[in-house]
C-alpha cells in the first residue's frame, strides 16, 4: 500500500519567517493532485521552497511549471531553440554581469507579475553563488500602524527599460524599436491566495512613487528598501547540483549572491504568469 502524502512529502522549515525545503517527492516526474496540492500549501505557508537531487530536462521543469499555471515568456531574454518559456541562468569567467544580482521580484514591471518562478541549477560553483530571499510579509509586518497608514492607497512606477535594454544582446536579442513593459503597482500588495499584505517596492524595477516629488519618493523608496532586506526576514540557500528553489513573486523578493568569478553557475528558470497586483 502506498504511504499517503502527509506520511512521505516533508516540509522541513528552515526559519521562522520564510522558507522550507521539501523532501520525500520527485517533482522531475508526474505528480498526482494530491502531491501537487501540497507543494502548493507549503510554497503559500512558506513563501519559498526547495528541493535537492532533481535533474530535471527542460520538457519535465515546464510540466511541473505548468501545474501551477501557465507560463510567462521573459520580455526581454531569449529562450533556448524550442524553448520560449525557459530563462537560461549562466555566469562564468566571461559574465559582466548575473542574473539577479540586485534585489527584486521578477519582471515586476509587467501589468500583471509572475505568480512565481521555479530555478533549477545544474552547475555550481564549489563555494559561493548563495541566494538570499526575503519574505515581504514579514517586512510589512514589521512597520507600525502608522506608517502602514502612510503606505495605504499609494502605488509606484516599475519599469524594465534600464533593467533590459541591450542586456541580451550578448544572446543575440535585438531589441532595437522594442518597448519593455511599464506599469504600476500598489505599494503594498494583497496576496489573492492568503489574503495577506506584502511590500511590493524593489531596487530592481521600482523606479518612483507615483504623485509625490522626487525627493520624497527617493527617500521613502530608501527606507522601503533598506527595511526589506533587514537579515530578520530572509532565508539563505546554498545550492548543490540540481537543487531546485521554487518562489513566490508575489511576496518575496531575492538577491543572487556573485561571489564565485570566474567559476560557473548555470541552469535554466520557468516563470509562472500571475494576475494584476491589487
């Protein structure tokens, strides 16, 4: 007889605030309703979860993408032949620059943000190349009643031009007469899952708080910023060779630690489309 779900997938918390590894499934294979269900508690309880020894091909990563909705094609990276929906991750001795290398939440900038987004790496350096992830329910949590008052009703400009342009140029996308997406957003967010808050302003995409003069909305951006990447709300993962982190946009934010040049981590990311943040 089989062990039902609760008797073998195990959610393993790693802190109080945000984060969990998962164990006992094989996500590289076809799931049944109930394993997926409970993947999908524990990425809503958690916010970010993870998995080790998962050697997904790029047709298997899609599918287990695919149980959570369907999937976002980047606006501004080109996909492997075949693959429109898969975002290569690769540094190596030859990057200026990484994928994530300043703290954000993906493609914030679309009217309607990814649901979430689930990175596998099969190439790791031997130390170095962590990911940092920080709940943003944690950080609005965190703000008094007054200050939340502050927040309420205001939204704020994401925009991907000076993230995208000419990025990918190096993977021969010509964006010449192309638009990156625009949009704005509430400055804090209401899960549509959880119905709980969430700061929804990152240094990546957050370019200014719409209706207030430059001055303030430089120096309320700062605090939002500084504030949401106090060490209290983050989790810290160490990635081994087909480790999978599968995370939730809509309420976490993280940063790719580049501390490993020249060495090489590399791998490929599917993005879940979301709705319009409210």
């Amino acid at each position: 007889m089989s062990l039902a779900v609760h008797d073998r997938l195990k959610v393993v918390p790693l802190t109080r605030r945000i984060g969990a590894e998962i164990l006992g499934v094989d996500i590289t294979q076809a799931l049944d309703a109930a394993e997926r269900d409970a993947i999908e508690r524990a990425l809503l309880e958690h916010q970010v979860i993870f998995f080790r020894d998962q050697p997904f091909e790029l047709e298997s990563q899609k599918a287990f993408g695919r149980l959570f909705g369907a999937l976002h094609v980047h606006p501004g990276a080109p996909g492997p032949e075949g693959h429109p929906e898969i975002l290569r991750i690769h540094a190596d001795a030859q990057s200026r620059h990484v994928a994530g290398e300043a703290w954000h939440s993906d493609v914030s900038c679309d009217l309607a943000p990814p649901l979430g987004s689930i990175l596998h790496l099969h190439t790791v350096p031997a130390s170095g190349g962590d990911t940092l992830f920080a709940s943003m329910y944690a950080a609005y949590d965190a703000l008094s009643d007054r200050f939340k008052a502050l927040l309420e009703g205001l939204t704020a400009t994401h925009d991907g031009e000076h993230v995208y342009r000419g990025r990918y140029r190096h993977l021969g996308a010509n964006d010449a007469g192309r638009s990156y997406p625009r949009a704005s957003h509430p400055v804090v967010r209401t899960h549509p899952a959880t119905g709980r808050k969430a700061l929804f302003v990152n240094p990546g995409f957050t370019t200014h708080i719409d209706g207030l003069p430059r001055a303030e909305s430089d120096a309320l951006l700062a605090f939002l910023h500084a504030h949401s990447q106090k060490p209290d709300f983050q989790v810290r993962f160490r990635w081994r060779p087909h480790s999978v982190a599968f995370w939730d946009n809509r309420c976490v934010q993280h940063l790719a630690i580049w501390d490993y040049f020249p060495d090489v981590r590399s791998g490929h990311r599917v993005t879940i489309q979301g709705d319009r943040p409210f």
